[in-house]
C-alpha cells in the first residue's frame, strides 16, 4: 500500500454515491421541473407575495438562460402555501411536496432586520447545497436597492444551490495586492471598474472619503469599499455582482480572477466559475437549445390536514426479540405525542396478507387517539408481504374518499420479503409518500427504493432496545409540513441495561423556548423500575399513567413546564433490566421558534472504503446555534455503535467555521447494510450563543454606485455586533438522522484504506523575512489520529503549485512533528525564491501523509505578496454635497474651539475645552 498517487486517492475521495439531498427538482429537456417555493407559516398572509415569486422566477428563467449559453431555465414550479393563509379554489393538495423538501423558503430573516438573501451551504466545491432563503421583504421588492432585480438574484443563488459554486467576493478580505502591485478589490472578473472609498455613515449624514492604508496588512482599511461603476461594459461575474446591468456570464478561465482571495478560489482549487458548473451533472446531460423556452408554470398548493396510515409488520419474526411489544411502545409513543392534531389516521396490519384494523379517523381529542391505540397487534404470526400492506393502505385512503396523492404511509418491517418490488410503480404512480422502519438486521433492503422515489424517511431500529432507536424512528415521523412552533421535539432519549437494584441517574434541561406539553416517556423489557422525577424546585412528580402491558409509564406535564433541570432517577427491579427515557416538549410561544437540531449524512448509499460525512445543524429559526458541543451515535443493524463528537471549526469534513452546522468523517465500519444515526446537541452555560455572522453564500449587498464619477451611496447594510448576541442558556436537544445503507465493508479486519482528510484552513502571513503558517491537523484516517509528516511546497504561480505539486519547491519540515487531528498546527520558515527581488508572490500548499503513505489531497493554497501593493493615487478633491472634507480650520478663542468643515456649505461645530470640573460641550 506504499507510495500511492494523489490522483487515485483524489478519485477515491470523490467517489460518493447517491447524496443525501433532499431536493426533489429533476432536469428534463433543459428544463429545471418540480422546484419547491415554500412560504414559511411564520409569514403574515399577503398574496401579493405569490405574484411576486412569479415574476421573480419568470425573469429568473430568462437570465438562467442567457448565462448558461442556451442550456438551463425553470420549467415548473410548485409553490407552497401555508395553512394558516385563507383557502382558495386556486389552491390544491400538495402530494410529495413538502417544507422538508423545499428548494427556496420564503420566510422571516434569522435577524431582525437583515434582509440579505443567502443560500444554506455547507458542502464542499461542486456539491448541491440546501435551500435559499429569501425574506418576504425581498420577495415583495422591498430590497431591491441593496440587492438588485430579484429574477437577476435568484440565478446568483441557484448556482450556489445546484452547482456548488461560490461567491466572487469576499467581505473578510475585500482587498488584495495584485501582480500589478496595486490594491485591488476582491472581484470577478477584474474588468469590472469602480471606486476604492471609505463611505462613513453617523446619525443619519454620511461623508465619502478616500480610503486610508492598514498598517498591519498594507491593504485598505476596514472602512473602504469598492463602488462600482453604474455603467458597465463587462459582462462576468454573475457570482461577484448580477446586480450590474452588464453582467450576463459565469467568470469563464479566460477572464477568473486567480489572484483575488475570493470563497470560490478558495473553495474550488481556483477554477472559473463556468468550469465548475461544466463539470456538474446537468451540464454533461445536457445541450444548448435555439428553442427560446416557454415561460415556467406554476402549481399552488396549500397544506391541508394530515393524513397518515400506520402499516405494521406481525408476521412471525415479530414475536422475537421483545419486537412486537417494542413496536407497539413506539407506536403508542408516536400516536399520544407526536401525531398532530386534526390529522387523519388509519391502522393497517401485514403478514402474508394484511387487514384494516381502523379506517380514517380525524384526530380531534384523546378518545380517538385511544380509539387507535386499541387496534395495536397484539400476536403475530404468518410471512411477510409488504405490498399487501401497502395497497390497503391504498384502499383506507380511497374508502374515505381521499386520493393517495400526499397521503403518509408508515411501513414498519422485521424481515426479508423477494416481492417487495413488486408494487414499487404502484407506489411511484400513488404519489402517497412511504417512510419506511427497518427494524433488525433482515429488514428488506429494497423497500427504500420505495422512500426514495416519494421523498419519504428511511429509519432503523436494531433490536437492542437499550438504544431506544425504535422510540427514537417513530418520533422522527412528524409532519415535514407541520409549524416548527407545533411540532414535538426530543430533548432526551436514551437507556441502559442494569441489574438489581442499579440506577439510572441524570437530568433532562427544558429551556424557555420549549415547555408546552411537555412529554415523559419511561419503557422496562421485565419488570416495573422504581420511577423518581423531580421538577427544578425539587417537587416530586407522582401521577404517571403506568401501562404494566405495554411495559411504559408516561406523563404530561400540564401547561408549560418549568424551565431548568428536571432530575430522574430509575432503578432496576431485577438483573439484565432494559430501562430507556424519551422526553418531548413543544414551542413554550407561537411568536419564538424553538432551539432544534437536524442531522443528516452526505449519502443515502455508499460503497467501503468511501467516508460518510455526519452533518447536524442547531438552530433557532434560521440563526445559527454555535458552541454547543454536538455528538453523533452510529448505530448499525446488528446494534454496533459508535459515538463522534461533531465539530464548527472549519475544517476536515466542516466547510465553514461557526455556521452552526457541525461536521466529521465516518470511517468505523463493522458490517454491510444499514446504519442509522442519531444527534445530540447540549448548550452550556457560557457557551453556546446565537451566531450574528452573515451567511457565507449570499448575494452581495450593494454600497452604491459610481455615477459620472460621483458615488451614489446605499444606506449601510444592518450590522450586528456579538455583543448583542448573548450567551444562550442551557438546553439540550436530540434527533434521529434517518439511515444509511454501506456495501463492500470487507469481513474481518482490513489493512488501513483511509488516507488522511484533505487541509481547507490554511492561512499564510509574511513576518519579517518568514512565512509563518497555520492550519488544523488532519488525522491518519481523515480526521481521526494523527498523520506521520506534512509535505510543505511552494511556487512562484499558483496554478503550476496546484497542478504540479511533486515538482514545485520542498520546504524542509525535518522538526515539524504532527499533532493530533484537529489541534492548531504552527509553523514558521524562511523562504527561497527562483526570480530573486523580482518575486511578488508566493505561495504555499500542503499534503499530508499517514503511517501506510496515504497523501491527502492537496490543500487550499495561502499565498503571501512579498512587496508593499501600491494604494489608489489621491486625487485633488472637489467638494460634495455633504460627502467631501476639503479644508478643517481651528481656531481658539478663550476656552472655545471653533472647528469649521468646509464643504459645499459651511458646519461649523462649537465645542467647549475640557476643564477639571466636567466635560467638553458640543453647541
């Protein structure tokens, strides 16, 4: 396994199968079919919205178009209504259309205040990200002096959703000391002209001076910005500024900018825009077209009432492992609390063949929720065939007079069954959406070919009870169209396997932002535990509904729970006891959404020795939740776990620092089949806080314009300081992440196939006559241990380092010993140039290598210019209405100082000397 090429370590890092993508937009015939336009419930009903959404995507269409020479535009859309918005005969039932799967969400800022649009991104180069996200302040036309045309906008955030590519501009670093030796703005292409100012706003005027010069950095100042020209002749890039009237391209590799320090150099190993977006999966099926497209049409669908079948497995196999009873524990967990009210719900049971055990009933009290309990199974027996289930809870949609279209069906199986693929079509052509839980190891494999073509959730249980994943899939299975406000969250599942009179011991947090119904759930496998729960004052809470059959107890805590630590303490009756704890809670307000955590993985299949990527993303409403300390747990069919503490740190497998998405490599495979994952996110005290950060991937706010060489300034976009951000309190949150499915994981044990992961942070400054670097250690299997050496090298161009790594410059490392992954590595060296005084840059990459010489992929390149760039030449200032200092005149007279700024008219301020017994006085 010695001396492998990066090419092939390249490949196989690459080398992913179907992604985890929730998006359910297909490509036909140059046509982009089934985009989801959602409008959050949160949005106060005005359907001027809708014809807004309209003419934004109808212009959209027309510039996708253009931009991509002929071949992409919008071809149907869906938009998504709220059901709290007034009923229309314009309006349908949705069918697989869901908030879930929603491609744009038209919905409140994550700020008050900040109207920015942004695309949620955290993958990596050349992957789809997850939605966009527009305000209807935006959407209403509101913003289109900071953003631009809207339509011109959506194009900008679609190649960030579809094509994975990144924003031409960079606000953390705006300028760059360019080969010319100048400063130049961070743009593409850099035949956009304009004007490096500093345009200081206070109280209400604002003044426009000339940019000053950054001691430390050389570059401009944190005030300057650049101002574009109003009229343009360039004609890239859509991803620096759509916004300009000339821009009607993708930067191509004619005219990229490779030396701005823009997100997508960084992130795309400093290819064009256009070359990422050829290399997609859309390009290489497509063609241009003469054909001009027909404008898009769209379908309005309003959520309505749920409507939901339960298909339970009670063939023979159920009547082992304590399957049928755990089953049943789930259920009743799942019709109590987690089924929404007004829903309609039925019960179908399957073996060889399957039986209504209840028609439609709407959910309006307890009485028919117990109504349902009653027709749990309560023996089983016989084989398995699941499309038997599944076409009668065809028939229990149709008896009640409702199309399957959009109906729910939730499919639990133990075992194998060959036939299974027989009624996939059917399933297709119902448009019912299948969410199917495999419980054990035999669970058939093909069924979630089933969840994949309706968009549904694929779960698993192991029949290890003490993992609690079969409470944990059945609470996974609320409504993706329910209000996050009325929806049950998890802050607690877990369990143990005790002896006599052992204890489990330990405290739940219920924070203010949850409390309402507030839901505790214990289960046993043999004998009713000794139940101890106290409430943050200590108060004893005694009145659990205790179900000795079904082996649960169970409470509602009536109105809003109190907020702080609840304690419980259990304790085992006999040896060998499985005891498990789930607790649920809502919204405590309509008006403030809830702290949740959602987890995903970067593919549904994938194929050894490929790593998944674990994803968790904590939020409230759209802000970001960062410090927390999130865990992932691993699980696979045959009840191995293993447990990963997911990290925000920007780096690995995490693309951005502190967006709140906290990420790392899966490598510990132990078996073929399914793996399920399941999330943890706890927020301590001076910790976790809510993330006042812009979006990395949004479009760029306009300052204002440069017009017959005066500029036309924008206000100042809202800004938001940490300080206004406090630390959260503690709170504490659980979620199920669906399941995976692995192939080709070799028997026995296997020879390390796992190369170290790839650098993406490292950051290079010039101090002195030495390059000083940092970076996060990578790990010998990704980023898990500790890798043998770094290979540090550097050129004089960029694009000979990326593409001829070996044969560029070695810097010696002889003393340079690795850490463990993910510590902060440092390090220094003095640098040799090939072109003497006559360098200007230089830059650096690395590659790391494990114990068996696996390299890394090579990392992101740093650079450092080795001259001072030259600053704009001042020009002889003429006055601006307001905006220009020309001339500052001081006087003293007795202990008045008069200052008098000169400009088109006269200011003069009085301001009174400080004496000892106060301070100065501004007249």
């Amino acid at each position: 396994m010695m001396g492998f090429s990066r090419g092939v370590v390249f490949l196989l890092l690459l080398y992913l199968l179907q992604r985890s993508d929730t998006s359910l937009v297909k490509l036909n015939e140059n046509g982009y079919e089934d985009i989801i336009i959602a409008i959050d419930p949160a949005v106060p009903e005005d359907v001027t919205i809708i014809d807004q959404i309209k003419d934004m995507v109808t212009k959209a269409s027309a510039y996708l178009f253009e931009a991509t020479e002929k071949r992409f535009f919008f071809k149907n859309i869906s938009i998504l209504i709220p059901e709290n918005w007034t009923n229309s005969d314009q309006y349908r039932r949705p069918k697989q259309e869901s908030y879930k799967h929603a491609d744009i969400k038209v919905a409140p800022p994550a700020l008050q205040g900040r109207d920015e649009p942004y695309t949620r991104q955290f993958t990596q180069c050349g992957e789809k990200a997850e939605y966009i996200h527009f305000t209807p302040d935006f959407v209403l036309g509101r913003k289109q002096k900071e953003y631009g045309d809207s339509g011109r906008l959506l194009v900008h955030e679609w190649a960030h959703l579809r094509w994975g590519v990144f924003d031409e501009y960079n606000e953390d670093q705006p300028f760059y000391s360019a080969s010319s030796k100048k400063i130049e703005a961070t743009r593409c292409s850099p035949g956009i002209k304009g004007m490096n100012k500093a345009y200081i706003c206070q109280g209400g005027s604002c003044i426009t001076r000339n940019c000053r010069r950054n001691s430390t950095t050389q570059l401009y100042e944190k005030d300057c910005q650049f101002f574009p020209d109003k009229v343009q002749t360039e004609k890239s890039s859509i991803m620096f500024m759509q916004s300009i009237d000339s821009v009607t391209e993708f930067c191509k590799k004619e005219n990229h900018n490779q030396e701005a320090p823009t997100l997508h150099n960084q992130k795309c190993t400093y290819r064009s825009t256009w070359e990422v977006i050829s290399n997609s999966e859309d390009f290489k099926n497509s063609t241009p077209t003469e054909m001009l497209p027909s404008p898009p049409f769209f379908s309005l669908l309003r959520i309505s009432d749920r409507i939901v079948c339960l298909v339970l497995d009670v063939s023979g196999s159920m009547a082992s492992s304590d399957r049928l009873n755990r089953m049943n524990q789930a259920a009743k967990f799942f019709l109590q609390q987690i089924l929404e009210s007004r829903s309609w719900a039925g019960m179908v049971h399957f073996h060889s063949w399957a039986t209504v055990k209840s028609e439609l009933i709407q959910i309006n009290s307890d009485v028919e929720r117990n109504q349902l309990l009653e027709t749990l199974p309560t023996s089983a027996s016989g084989g398995t065939s699941i499309c038997s289930g599944i076409r009668t809870a065809f028939q229990v949609f149709t008896n009640k007079g409702y199309q399957t279209g959009g109906a729910d069906i939730l499919l639990l199986s133990d075992g194998e069954d060959s036939t299974a693929g027989a009624c996939l079509a059917e399933v297709k052509d119902s448009g019912a959406v299948v969410h199917f839980i495999a419980l054990g190891p035999s669970a058939d494999i093909s069924v979630t070919n089933m969840t994949t073509i309706t968009g549904g959730k694929h779960l698993l249980a192991s029949d290890l009870g003490q993992n609690n994943g079969l409470i944990d899939a059945f609470g996974a299975l609320a409504s993706e169209n329910a209000d996050v406000t009325q929806k049950s969250l998890q802050l607690e599942s877990k369990g143990s396997i005790l002896n006599n009179s052992q204890w489990l011991n330990d405290t739940v947090v219920i924070d203010s932002t949850v409390g309402k119904d507030t839901y505790f759930l214990f289960t046993w496998s043999k004998q009713v535990p000794t139940i101890h729960l106290r409430d943050p004052k200590g108060t004893q809470i005694t009145n659990f509904t205790t179900d000795i059959a079904s082996k649960m107890a169970y409470l509602t805590i009536p109105g809003i729970a109190e907020v702080g630590l609840w304690t419980y303490n259990l304790e085992a009756k006999v040896d060998s006891e499985i005891l498990t704890i789930t607790v649920t809670s809502r919204a405590s307000r309509p008006s403030v959404p809830p702290i949740i955590v959602n987890a995903k993985v970067n593919t549904d299949n994938n194929s050894f020795p490929s790593p998944m990527i674990v994803y968790a993303e904590v939020v409230q409403g759209y802000t970001p939740i960062i410090g927390a300390r999130v865990t992932a747990t691993i699980e696979s069919s045959k009840g191995k776990t293993e447990e990963l503490v997911l990290l925000d740190n920007g780096a690995g497998a995490d693309a951005f620092k502190d967006d709140g998405v906290y990420s790392r490599y899966f490598t510990a495979y132990s078996d073929n089949g399914r793996y399920s994952l399941k999330v943890r996110a706890d927020g301590g005290t001076n910790s976790a806080r809510r993330s006042s950060r812009h979006p990395s991937s949004r479009a760029a706010y306009i300052p204002g314009w440069v017009v017959d060489g005066e500029i036309q300034g924008n206000p100042p976009r809202p800004e938001t300081t940490e300080d206004a951000q406090p630390v959260l309190e503690n709170f504490s949150r659980t979620a199920s992440g669906g399941a995976f499915v692995m192939s080709n994981v070799p028997t026995g044990s296997f020879s390390d196939p796992f190369p170290p992961n790839q650098i993406t942070d490292l950051q290079a400054t010039l101090d002195g006559e030495k390059i000083s670097l940092t970076w996060t250690a990578p790990g010998d299997d990704f980023d898990v241990g500790r890798v043998q050496q770094y290979i540090i090298r550097t050129s004089e161009n960029i694009i000979d380092l990326r593409d001829n790594f070996n044969k560029s410059l070695q810097v010696n490392t002889t003393h340079l010993i690795p850490k463990e992954a993910n510590s902060k590595e440092t390090f220094a060296f003095k640098p040799e140039t090939t072109s003497g005084e006559n360098a200007t840059y230089i830059f650096i990459a690395i590659e790391s290598v494990d114990k068996s010489n696996w390299h890394s992929g090579l990392s992101n390149i740093a650079q450092v210019a080795l001259f001072t760039p030259q600053a704009d030449p001042v020009p002889e200032e003429s006055p601006q209405s307001g905006v220009s200092i020309t001339t500052i005149v001081l006087s003293v007279v007795g202990s008045i100082v008069l200052v008098c700024i000169i400009v088109s008219t006269t200011v003069c301020i009085l301001k009174r000397k400080r004496s000892s017994s106060g301070p100065a006085t501004t007249f």
